[in-house]
C-alpha cells in the first residue's frame, strides 16, 4: 500500500511538472529504498547537526529547540531521482500561528534540503473559539487559514514547559515532502522563526523537537 500511494504521488507530481500527451509520461517506481531512519532511541546524533537529546513522554528525542536550525547529513546515496523526506515534529506549548504582529507570530516552521527551502508553514496550539481562534496554516504552506492542530497525528499530549502541567499544548506531526533530486548527497535541514516579545522566557514558551526523520530515496523510469 505504501508504495502504491508513493505511485499516485509521483504521477500527480510528474502531471503538474510536465505537458504530457498520453500515460506513458507516467513514472514507474524502480527502486525504493530507506537510506536514513532515527528516532533517536538509540542516543545516536551521528551525522546529526546540532544534535542534542531529552526525554519527552518517556521517549529520547531531538531538542528542545527555538530559533534553531538542524540538519541530517546523509552520503553515499544510489542511484535515485526523488527523495521522500518525512520528519516526525513535536510542538510545544503556545505556538501562535499565523498573526502577523510585532508580539506573537507568525510562528514559523521550515524545511529543505541542501540550499533549497521546500517548505515554510506555521503551526499553532491555541484553543479555538467561534469568537477568537489562531489560525494555522499547516497542512498548508504559509500563508493559509487552517483551524490549530488540522493534520497532526497526535493532540493529546503535555506542554514541554510553560504548558508542562496541561494536556493538548504538545502536538506531532509527521511533515512529509516528495523532491527531485539525484546527487549521491544530501542536507536534509529543518528550523523555526519564533516570535513571543511579550513573554520574559520565550524558550519555554514556545519550543519544537524532532521525535523522527526517515529519508527513502526513489528511482523511477
């Protein structure tokens, strides 16, 4: 099933990047293979730029960060002409979303490889009411007015710091990204702009961390 989906993404991806006439414009998966995989539970940052470790819900994971950019170096690739990129984010405790204001946001989060930023959204933890609401933008990019939490995996969990006493101020995400590429290297890196003037500690006000990254290098016709 996994491949079949990578199949219709690669089609879909392949159609809007190319004026094709009839279907055998259409690729076919020849190889796919994991060439990174860490959640860290085994204390390894090798390769790992600005590497540091916590422990989170029982579980070792990468950070805490803020204002903070990290990156997984991986070499000695196959032969390959797409790279999937999936990275599993935790966010912690008042993210703001998408307001565009000297005090609070937007809170920004991205991620790219080698010199090129494929993605830029914001997340946001807030609670949202009919009458007040922080709107985030994931699972779209910025700037895009998506209801907080819209795409997670996971809500339910504690704030890292400011939040730590309270449920739902944790929440995950797995941000995946399908990009051609082909060189037998990569940087795979990923960061936040945060924003929070009005608080004396803006570290545990608003903070992320990396539970997973998996890199699958993919080789079509």
């Amino acid at each position: 099933m996994a491949k079949f989906n990578w199949l219709i993404e690669l089609r879909a991806w392949i159609f809007f990047g190319l004026i094709c006439s009839t279907t055998a414009c259409l690729p076919t998966v020849e190889m796919e293979k994991v060439v990174y995989s860490n959640d860290f539970s085994d204390l390894n940052l090798a390769g790992f730029e600005n590497g540091k470790l916590f422990i989170f819900q029982n579980d070792t994971v990468a950070g805490y960060y803020h204002n903070e950019e990290v990156a997984a170096k991986i070499s000695d690739l196959p032969p390959h002409n797409f790279l999937k990129v999936t990275v599993d984010i935790l966010i912690h405790d008042s993210w703001d979303g998408n307001p565009n204001d000297s005090l609070s946001g937007p809170d920004y989060w991205y991620m790219g490889y080698d010199n090129t930023e494929v993605f830029r959204t914001t997340f946001s933890n807030s609670p949202c009411a009919p009458t007040y609401c922080l709107y985030q933008s994931y699972p779209n990019e910025f700037f895009r007015q998506n209801v907080p939490k819209l795409g997670a995996t996971q809500t339910n969990l504690p704030g890292r710091c400011i939040f730590g006493a309270f449920p739902n101020y944790t929440t995950r995400y797995a941000v995946s990204r399908l990009i051609p590429h082909s060189n037998s290297s990569v940087r795979v890196f990923m960061g936040a702009e945060l924003l929070q003037g009005n608080s004396p500690d803006p570290i545990c006000d608003e903070s992320w961390s990396v539970a997973k990254i998996e890199v699958v290098a993919i080789q079509t016709n």
